[in-house]
C-alpha cells in the first residue's frame, strides 16, 4: 500500500495555499501578462493607487513577489561567487530557476504603461480631481475584498487588531503634506527610490503618494521628460536596492505569518482611501462636499470604478477556480 506524500506546510502547521506547484508559463500568455502588468505601471503612476493593490486584483501577487524573489536571490548568489571565487555556476542556475515567461511580459508592460500614464493619468488627475478621486476611491475600497479572501484561516481578534493598525498607519502617512523640492540632491532620490519602490510588493501603499511627501514626484515626471539619465539611473539604482532588502522580508511574512500579513495589508488598502477622498485641498486636508447634489456624481462614478473592479475580482477568481481543477 503506497501512502500520498503531506502536503508543505508553514511553521504554524497551516497548509501552504499560495505556493501552488510551478508551472511554466506558456508564450500564448504573453500579451494578456503584460496588459495586467501594464495596469500595475498605470497605477504606480497615479498618486493614492498602490501598484501591489492592482498586482493582488489582476491575480498577479503572489507569482510576481515569488520571481522578484528569485531574482534577488541570484544577484546574491552572484555577489558571493564572485567575492567568494566559486564562479558564476551558482547564479547561473539560480537565474534559470526565475520564472521568466511570466516575469519578462509583466514587467515590460508595467515600464511601457507607467511611462505613458505619467504624460497621461497623472496630468489628467492634476485636472479633474473630484472625478477621478471619486472613480479610484470606489475601485480601491472594492479591492480590499482581495487580501480578506486570501486569508488561510478565520478571522481572528489579533487580524481585527493588525488590520486596524494598518488603516492607521497609512491613514495618517497619506495625510502628510507634500513636500517640495525643485531640485532634489541625487541621495534624495536614491533614498526615495528605495522607499517608494516597496510600493510596489506593498498593498494600500501608493509609491507616487510617498514621492509626493518627499516632493520627488514632479522631479521624477520632469526627468522622464527630459530624458535626464543621470537622475533615471540614480532612481533607478535606489529603485533596485530597496526593493532587494524588502521582497526578501515580505516573501518571508507571506510564507511563515500569512494570516497576519493579509490582515496589515487590507488594513493599509482601507487606510490609503483617505488619499482617495473626492474632497481635499492640495495640502491631503479633507473637506466636506460642496452640497448634497454635488455628491451625485462622485458617488455614482465611485460606485462604477467598484463595478469594474468587482468585475475584475470576479473574473480572476472564477479564472482561478477553473485552473484549479
């Protein structure tokens, strides 16, 4: 009589969900990644919409923080080779192990689109804040259903405790007046990188809001215009190092506490709608609408960006379920 091998479990004994085994991805997939990857570049562009929020609706989450994971590893793996003298044969196989199929078509999309929506969406914003606050504020208060669904176990009294601490937290971060700087020092923006580009991995953090109260957003849309490499490559630089000394601590949080983890990350999304209030003047204070006619419209779009994401939702989960089977 043969016996079935047990399932991997976590330290807590709780059956590991969202590691599904590895699957390589197909080429016919290429074009539908790269336009969900292009939706999460659309949304680091916008102040208030966090990337990883997008990452967890379009079903991308957790295979995206897994291949930035593998990555990081195979830069370390390529450092110690080569300060330690074992050669380059560690590296190699760790970068051949990087889900690649999936990795390069999402990547390429987000570049393309965040480029585009910084001429775009972002001006767009600068014009019309009530409507378009009011559409994203409806599409980001849906999507806090995302990591409450991902939960591995029932809610417990310390996930309502952590939640809590997470709308907090990031209710007063998106609330700090903006900064403003013509002409950051090249640290600045390497340290700023570092810090907005955890974004990123990061529900309800919105890595454009964070480069707002810093002030490097408009430095950052004027270098894109300009074509100014060296602050690109600087960004870039800081881009890098801060995302290899973070997806390293949150891949871990996700594999060992993903109960708690999940309930830090809805309560970040819930926190980060302040961003997101219709109503605001240019310092994140929040007003009060105009009238109670003047709150028709906002609610109504409010309720169709809601519709689209729930749609969304839908849509992944049901794709999900059928992969499953």
């Amino acid at each position: 009589m043969t016996h079935e091998p047990p399932e991997p479990t976590t330290n807590t004994g709780a059956v590991r969900r969202h590691a599904p085994p590895r699957r390589r991805q197909p080429w016919s997939q290429t074009l539908g990644l790269a336009l969900r990857g292009g939706l999460v570049g659309m949304a680091e562009s916008v102040p208030g919409i966090s990337g990883g929020t997008v990452a967890l609706v379009v079903g991308l989450y957790d295979r995206l923080l897994n291949a930035a994971n593998q990555v990081v590893h195979s830069g370390r793996e390529l450092v110690q080779g080569v300060a330690q003298r074992r050669g380059l044969r560690p590296a190699l196989r760790a970068l051949r192990a990087v889900e690649w199929r999936f990795l390069v078509p999402v990547l390429l999309g987000m570049v393309v689109v965040l480029f585009a929506s910084l001429s775009v969406v972002a001006p767009l914003l600068e014009s019309e804040p009530v409507t378009m606050r009011s559409i994203f504020f409806g599409m980001i208060a849906v999507s806090v259903i995302v990591p409450l669904r991902m939960l591995p176990h029932r809610v417990r009294p310390l996930d309502l405790l952590v939640l809590a601490a997470g709308a907090v937290a990031a209710f007063f971060l998106v609330g700090l007046p903006p900064a403003e700087s013509s002409d950051p020092p090249l640290l600045l923006v390497l340290v700023g990188a570092a810090i907005a580009i955890n974004a990123l991995v990061l529900p309800g953090v919105s890595g454009s809001t964070l480069l707002v109260v810093m002030g490097l957003y408009i430095p950052v849309q004027e270098a894109v215009s300009d074509r100014d490499l060296v602050f690109l490559g600087t960004f870039a630089l800081g881009a890098v190092a801060g995302l290899a000394s973070f997806v390293k601590l949150l891949h871990w949080l996700l594999d060992h506490r993903r109960q708690v983890t999940m309930a830090a990350l809805a309560g970040l999304m819930l926190g980060s709608l302040r961003a997101l209030w219709p109503w605001q003047d240019d310092d994140h204070v929040l007003q009060a609408p105009p009238d109670a006619v003047g709150v028709v419209g906002p609610l109504l779009l409010a309720v169709a960006g809601a519709a689209v994401v729930g749609a969304a939702i839908w849509w992944e989960a049901s794709r999900s379920a059928e992969l499953d089977e």
